[in-house]
C-alpha cells in the first residue's frame, strides 16, 4: 500500500503535526507500507489530507490537489481528513469554513479528539463518515526514566511547553503564575518553567523561559520539573500534555477543549475561577497521582497502530469507496478547492 501525506516534515523543534507525521511514516515503513509526501505517483492508495491551506511551506498538497487527482489520475485512492484545527483555538473566523469545505474530497475524517467533532461546525456540515483517533507521544523518548517525583519539601517545580506563541495557549494562567512567583503566600511553593515560543513582546518577570527544545532535549527538560501544567483554551488536541505525562509529571489541565479527554484520571482539572484550589489539591493528591502516571495510555505506539487499523480497514473497502464518490456531486465546491489558501 502506497500512502501519500500532505505534509514537508521539518528538522528539530515543531510543532505536534510534525511530530505525528513523522511517527505514522515510520509506523507505516515498519508495517511494510511505502510512504510519499505528493501526489506524484499514479499509484497512490490512500491520501492523508494534513490542512487546508495548501499554500503554506509546511503542506504539499491541499483538497484542490486531492480533487484533480481523483478526477484525471486515480479514481480508486482514499481519502483520510485529519482534523486537528478549529477557529475556536485561536479565535479566528476562517478556519472552520476552510475545514469543512476542504472536507468535501474525504472519504473519511479523523478528528483528534471527540471535542472537536463535537463542535457546532460538523454538525452543520457533518463528515461523510467519521473517527476519533487522539494523538500520542513517543515513548521511546519521552518517559520517566531519570524522573524523580516531588518529595514535598522543596517548592514543586511545574512546566509547560508549546510551540506556537498564541496567547489562547494559557497565558492568562501563565502570567498569573509568573505574578503568584513574588507572591508571599506561594513563592516558596512553587517555580513555574515555561518552554517555547512567547506571544509577540510577552516576557516573564519571575518565571523561567527556555527556547524551544526538541527530542531528548525537550524529555530531560521536562523530567527536571515534578508537575506538568497545561492552560491552552479549546485545545483540539494537542500532544504537550502527552509529553509531559509519559515523562512521569502529574497532569494540571485546564477543563476546556480536548484536555479532559486525555487528561482524566492523570491530574488535577481546574478552571480559571479554581485555578489556586485546584493548585492545593494538586499539591495535596501529588504522591497518589504520581503513582498512576505509568498506566498513561497516549502514547504513539498506540495512536499509529489505530491509524494502521484504519488505513487497512479502508483499503479493503476501496473499490466500494470509489463506486459511491460523485467527485463532482457538486461542481461549486469542487471549484472552491481548486482555489488555494
């Protein structure tokens, strides 16, 4: 089986999209597959659409690509969506439009978590079939080995790390935690470490930033922290929170967006209304929930061998895919794709 990817992998710290590529084109190799980034060849048997915006350095083909492909080079190639965006994570007012009509070539789409499928968006246009597969981390890398969990003595040591710099990651809750640094009542309490990239001209007074880090250098840094906190606000489904927890950290999450789904039962939740007693209570339950983190199940091994499930499972299908596709049931939308963004 020949499947193509619409995504250029990059080299060192990216975001969580490169990260997933990277582990599914492995997984797929490993499982005997071959694995493509375009949609050069003729014989390609599934078709991972990454993002809409095909005009973007990161994506090698968007829906128009995939349209035209169908239409004069292979009729029989399945599509899988995954959608991984919503305009909800970063208040935007495009990006559930350009998602839903780019979801006219799928066959099948794959959200990265039930939140997002949920949201008023698909209901209005739903997928012509669907799945939730959540996203994993690599294990391999990111564990506990080395960690050592808070003793309860010294001030417990959080950390976060995102990629992007938007504000909607948590920095209503980051900045409160760099002012509760220089606060009497919590300065000998806690440290709060933050890895990535900030907001445009946003800096830390009391708290420490790190550049963004990457593979082993991202693990160690993380085990060198006793809690993981993750404030982002409407999180599609992000793999930071993943990260954090296979390398041993107690999860402190936010109750919005994906996070509950893949953070139950690993931490502590809280609101911004909460934030300071739920702090206590993660202070309170440490030593127990430090306890569970090694049952944490999101890990890559796991998400790729259900994207493998799927992949198989459609292409056993595919002639039955290929009889019912009407590309151009609907000449309007398939000439909005042909237009790129």
């Amino acid at each position: 089986m020949k499947v193509a990817i619409g995504y250029r992998l990059q080299p060192g710290p990216w975001g969580g999209g490169n990260r997933f590529v990277s582990a599914l084109s492995e997984a797929l190799v490993q499982a005997g597959h071959r694995v493509v980034f375009d949609l050069a060849d003729a014989d390609i048997d599934i078709i991972l659409l990454m993002d809409p915006r095909s005009r973007l350095s990161l994506f090698s083909f968007g829906a128009g690509g995939i349209l035209r492909y169908l239409t004069f080079r292979n009729p029989k190639a399945i599509v899988i969506h995954r959608v991984n965006e919503c305009d909800e994570r970063k208040r935007t007012r495009h990006m559930n439009k350009l998602l839903t009509r780019a979801n006219y070539c799928a066959d099948h789409t794959v959200f990265v978590g039930s939140w997002l499928r949920e949201l008023s968006a698909w209901q209005v246009t739903p997928p012509a079939e669907s799945s939730v597969i959540l996203n994993g981390a690599d294990a391999e890398i990111f564990n506990a080995r080395g960690f050592k969990p808070w003793n309860g003595k010294e001030p417990l040591k959080l950390v976060t790390h995102h990629w992007g710099g938007n504000w909607m990651k948590g920095f209503d809750i980051y900045t409160r935690l760099d002012a509760m640094l220089a606060d009497d009542a919590w300065k000998e309490r806690i440290r709060f470490t933050y890895v990535g990239n900030l907001p445009k001209g946003f800096r830390f007074r009391h708290a420490r930033h790190v550049a963004p880090l990457n593979g082993e250098a991202l693990a160690d840094e993380l085990r060198s922290h006793h809690a993981y906190i993750t404030a982002s606000i409407n999180e599609p489904g992000g793999n930071h929170q993943n990260e954090g927890a296979l390398c041993g950290l107690p999860l402190f999450y936010r109750e919005s967006g994906c996070l509950p789904e893949y953070c139950s039962g690993f931490g502590i939740a809280f609101s911004s209304e909460t934030f300071e007693t739920a702090l206590n209570q993660l202070i309170r339950d440490y030593g127990e929930l430090a306890g569970r983190m090694g049952a944490y199940p999101h890990t890559a091994e796991h998400m790729t061998a259900d994207w493998l499930k799927l992949v198989e499972t459609l292409f056993s299908r595919r002639d039955d895919y290929a009889k019912q596709r009407k590309v151009f049931r609907s000449p309007w939308l398939f000439t909005r794709n042909q237009i790129p963004f």
